[in-house]
C-alpha cells in the first residue's frame, strides 16, 4: 500500500495515542518519556512535543479516512428499453 506505515512508525504512534489518550499526558510530557526510553522520530530526529503533536494528529486522521465506509457516487445513469 503506498504511504503506509513503516513497522517503527505504527510503534512510534500506537506509544503516543496511549499516552495521549489513555493516560493523558501532555505533549512535552511524551515526548521526554519517548527520548528517555530511546525513541526519535521516524527520520532519526529528536522528538519535540511539536513532533508528537505532529505524530499524533496525523495518526487521528489517518485513523478516522481508514475506518471510514466508502462513500459512492453514481453519475451519468441512462435506462435504455
């Protein structure tokens, strides 16, 4: 699938919507605990908490278009006898 997540991608936001969303931490907060256990960001940078915001809202996003039922159109309908 093009654009998919990267094995370390899917770890690195699956930690993030748990801390985020389970046990509510702030994003500098994630961001320090992920550079303490030894995370960096998918392109080998350290981690801010704009790189975890980053992190989590796209993961949001992508999330909600994948769970999404697919929205049909149809367009140009003839009937012929």
């Amino acid at each position: 699938m093009i654009g998919a997540y990267s094995d370390y991608q899917i770890e690195l936001s699956n930690k993030v919507l748990y801390l985020r969303d389970s046990l509510k931490l702030t994003y500098k907060a994630i961001a320090e605990y992920l550079i303490h256990k030894g995370y960096r960001s998918p392109r080998g940078c350290d981690l801010s908490s704009e790189s975890v915001f980053s992190i989590y809202k796209k993961r949001k996003i992508r999330d909600a278009r994948l769970q999404a039922p697919p929205q049909m159109r149809l367009d140009n309908i003839r009937i012929i006898d």
